[in-house]
C-alpha cells in the first residue's frame, strides 16, 4: 500500500480513534510529512521499537503498539508460554503510561497475564523483575536517552536480558505478519483486572530489587567509616533513578548526598536539557553548579530508564571535576569490582570481564592483569546477558563484570542489562574504599593508568535523519566496505573486520579469518601501535557512529595522539558525505 493509501486508510477506518483523525487532517496539505508518517510500518528491529510520538504506520502510538504487543502475544502463545505471564515497565517519557497500558490490555485479551509496574521504574529493575516473577517475557517502555519527542518499547525474555536469537527473529515475523490493525486484541482494564489477566506490581518487586543490589556491597566497612563525610551530588534527568537511587545511597549510609532540584522530578519534556543523556556535558551543567557550591566529591547522573551512568569526579590537586567517560568509568568500577573480590573472596578459575567490540582495550589488559577469562560482544549489553545465560545453562564460567562504552555496567547477575542504580551504589562505594586509603577515585584512575597503560577512547558521530539519512548511512558503510584503507591517521591498518560478512582480513598476508560472531553491519580497523577504529550505524538513533582508541605513554601523550586521530576520522567522515 502506498503511503498516501495508508494515509487515507487511516482517517476513514472507525478502528482510528477521532484524536488521531484530528491529528492526521492537520499534516493534510504537507507530503512529505504524511510520506514520512507512512512510507513504512515502524520496524520492529532486534531491540523492539522506538520513534517519534505521533500518529501513522511510523510513529510510537497506541496503534503500533498495540501491533507489536500482539506480534509477541502470537509468538508467545505459539510457544505454549502464555501460562508465565508478562511483567511490564515505563518511564517518565510522553504516552509512557498509555503505552505501557495498551501492551497490558492487548496481552489479557490474548490470555497472557500481564505484571504492570504502579509507576515509572528503571530498566535494571523490569530485568529483575521477569526473573523474580518467573515471566516468559518483559516489555519496557522507554526511549532511553533520546530527545523528548520519542518513545520505544523494548522486549526482554525469560532470562531477563533483551531478545536475542532465535526469540527476536521469531517476534519480528510475528509483528510483521499482523498486517491489519483490525484484527489487533484489546479488553478494558477492568475486566481484565476481574479475570487475573492485570495485576499491578510495586513494593514487593522494589523491595527484592534493593536486596539485590546490597548484596553486592563489597566495603560495608568502608561505608561505615567514611560514607557520612562523602559529598554526592546526583541527578535523575527527569527520568525513573531519583527513587531507587536515592533509596539505595541511603539505606548503606551515605547521607551527604544532594539531588539536582531542578532535575528531579520526572518529566517527559526534559525541560533542563536538550536530550536527557549523561554522555553529555549540558547534562551536568546543574550538576556541576551545585558541586561547587557544597564542594561535592562526585557527580552523578542516570539517563531517564536509569541504564546508563554519568561521572564527574574531583581532583583534590586542582580542584577541577573531571569527568570519566563510559570506559573509564566502566574500566574503574572493574579494576575495583574484580580486584576486591580477589583480595576478599579469591577469583574462580573460569572468571570472567565480558565487553563489547567498541569498548576500550584497557577492559582486556585489567582482564590480563587479573588473568581471567576476555570475552568480545557486538554492541548492546544483550550480547553481554546472552553470556550470563551460556554460563548458568552450561556451568561453565563465572560472571565476574560486563560493560559496555556507552555509560552501561552490570554488577551481579540480579538483572541481565545495564544497571545504573548497583553501578551508582558500587562508584560511592568505592569512593568510600579509596577514601579509606587516602585517595579519591581520580587519584584510582590515575594509578590504573600507570599500571595498565594510558588508554584514551572517544567517538565521533553524524546524525543523519529520514528517508534520505538512512540511505547515507548505507552508502558510507558501502563505500568503506568496498574500499578498505590502508591507514588512518597516520597509522597503518593491520587488520579490518567485517562483522557483517563475518570476515577478518590480515592486511598484510591477505588471510582471511571468521569473527566468530553473529552478522551485524559493523566495521573493525586494527591498527599499528595499539590503536583502532570501528564504524556501525546506531541502533536506536538516526547516526552512524565512529569509534576510536589509542595507547600513549603518558596522560598529555594519551590525550594528544586521541585529538590527533579524532581530527583524522572527521577528515574521513567528511569526505564520505
């Protein structure tokens, strides 16, 4: 169907609600707005959805998602797994209720209970929450860090993590086989509620949350000590974390600690920010403000489903915060996680550090430092649970840490995705330990440079948005594809992966290896002196993402030879627009 038919289908069919007809008429004499609200359906891709708000066949509204709840409900019932229920969570964005709503009433008129959350909660908590209610499967409803006018809605399964093989393709072929929106189940709230088809979580869940997360605390001691005199300013962005957060930092004895105002409330049009994302720095303006008031010793920040961690830390020698970005911050709480427990407990044989192939090459050298196992995942801390289940279903191998660039750390296995609630407990403990000891966490980062290397990473990226974007973005990876360099900046390729056609090219011999995993439209450069560069379209965002990293001898040497290459990839990305 072509989009003005769908268009048109859409403003005549009674299934469309009058809001939405009211909606749609007011774009009515602009084309390529109705073309883009309907040139496709919203894909349903390897993560679930996530789009702009709005009505049309691509936008997140109660229609498509409906759709998609009803793709899942089919694969569900197709599995005779109807039985374990679906546990459902959201978070402060525009429409996060009414979707998360929808998806509950579409699954009781489809038989399956639905487990829905009595207000926003983070994603880590949803993650628990399958596996504390022994779910087939979980939704999310979140657009994570992207700007206001989008929402998402995520899929998770029995394990806790997010859909991975054969379960995601299985999904997607079920939402894209449900092709006419009239055939979409729904049933008032109330009768399903009667029927035992609705049931409204909370306390219960929060509450074997939290317990979760304390096992984990390593330095009570430490706490106890110093936690009273640690200053912590912390942020929510709006978004789901002020509560869990907040409730955790307190409950282990950190009482100085000072939440953004200003950010504290949720709020779907995250007014304080242009987009709610702790990897930026109009993100901590506030923050940041107010640290230098009361002279805090960190600064914290979770993105709105509270997955992802923000980080600034004082140096006490100049007196400036310095931030840590997700690989240093991911490569400290690491060093710290696994290098404690050996100290107390020892190190299992068959331990190990998980990351994904964008992450820093400091992870494989505290991996080495510690002798335990490395193991190399595509993007998305997915691919990270995927390894937590391998270990629990074989008995082979113990999960020591996994993290991910992008702001993203699991402590434990209470969840199966990222955690910025245990990651915001574990950096105030260890803020504590090292107090202990008569550093700050900077002073920690500073001695794990010194002793595994001065590894500086950054990224570059283009945002390139619609019909047109998409075609761009696979142009650039086509052309780097079909003409593999010789060097960047200065230094030589060594070897280049393609994840897509699961081929490793040794530049020198020719030869030509497997990557040994799954296809993903990914690019790899290994390049001469330890550095590399990888390029893969977003998952989530309208950008196509340039990922590097260096090995200098010192801080001033890491810091030049990364802006050196920074300048080279943008020479690069430029002459493929």
């Amino acid at each position: 169907m072509e989009y003005r038919e769908s268009y048109e289908e859409w403003l005549q069919n009674p299934y469309f609600d009058e809001a939405t007809k009211e909606e749609l008429r007011g774009i009515a004499d602009d084309d390529s707005e109705i073309k883009e609200r309907f040139y496709k359906e919203l894909e349903f891709g390897t993560a679930g959805l996530r789009g702009v708000i709005g009505a049309g066949t691509n936008r997140m509204n109660i229609y498509t998602v409906r759709k998609a709840t009803q793709g899942l409900a089919n694969y569900i019932v197709k599995n005779n797994a109807q039985e374990k229920g679906v546990a459902i969570a959201y978070d402060s964005r525009h429409m996060s209720p009414e979707f998360a709503d929808e998806a509950a009433r579409c699954l009781a008129a489809n038989g399956i209970k639905a487990y829905i959350f009595e207000s926003l909660r983070p994603t880590p908590e949803l993650s628990y929450a399958v596996r504390r209610l022994g779910c087939t499967a979980g939704i999310n409803i979140t657009a994570s860090h992207n700007p206001p006018e989008y929402n998402g809605y995520k899929v998770y399964w029995e394990d806790g993590a997010q859909i991975t093989p054969p379960h995601d393709k299985g999904i997607m072929d079920e939402v894209k086989a449900v092709t006419d929106y009239n055939t979409v189940r729904t049933m008032d709230r109330e009768e399903a509620k009667k029927a035992g088809l609705y049931e409204v979580i909370g306390k219960e869940v929060d509450d074997g949350y939290i317990a979760e997360l304390k096992k984990q605390v390593l330095h009570q001691d430490s706490i106890n000590a110093v936690g009273r005199d640690l200053k912590i300013v912390y942020s929510p962005l709006h978004g789901t974390g002020n509560i869990p957060a907040r409730r955790i930092l307190k409950e282990l004895g950190f009482t100085n600690v000072y939440v953004v105002k200003e950010q504290e409330l949720p709020d779907g049009d995250f007014p304080t920010v242009s987009y709610p994302n702790p990897e930026a720095k109009e993100a901590f303006e506030l923050g940041m403000k107010l640290a230098k008031e009361i002279d805090a010793d960190l600064i914290l920040a979770t993105d709105p489903d509270a997955d992802r961690l923000g980080v600034y830390v004082k140096d006490t020698a100049s007196g400036e915060y310095k931030v840590l970005t997700g690989n240093m911050s991911g490569c400290l709480l690491a060093d710290y996680e696994i290098g404690q427990r050996k100290a107390l407990y020892g190190l299992p044989e068959d331990g190990y550090l998980i990351k994904t192939i964008v992450t820093s090459n400091l992870a494989d050298a505290i991996a080495e430092g510690y002798n335990i196992g490395l193991i190399e995942v595509l993007t998305g801390f997915k691919y990270i649970g995927q390894q937590i289940l391998k270990f629990e279903t074989t008995g082979k191998g113990t999960y020591l840490f996994g993290f991910e660039e992008s702001y993203g750390c699991l402590i434990g296995t209470h969840a199966r995705d990222k955690d910025a609630i245990v990651a915001t407990m574990a950096l105030c403990e260890a803020a504590a330990y090292y107090r202990t000891q008569g550093k700050t966490l900077w002073d920690a980062m500073l001695d794990m440079y010194e002793k595994y290397g001065y590894y500086k990473d950054d990224i570059q990226s283009i945002t390139l948005k619609g019909i047109e974007g998409l075609q761009k973005i696979q142009e650039i990876m086509d052309t780097l594809r079909k003409n593999t360099p010789a060097e960047i900046g200065g230094y030589q390729v060594l070897k280049a992966r393609d994840y897509q056609a699961d081929t490793i090219k040794d530049m020198a011999t020719g030869e030509v290896t497997g990557t040994g995993l799954p296809a993903s439209n990914v690019l790899y450069y290994d390049l001469s002196d330890g550095a590399w560069v990888c390029v893969r379209p977003s998952g989530t965002e309208p950008k196509v993402k340039f990922y590097y990293g260096i090995k200098g001898n010192s801080l001033a040497d890491a810091e030049e030879k990364s802006a050196k290459l920074g300048e080279e990839v943008v020479s690069m990305i430029n002459a493929l627009l």
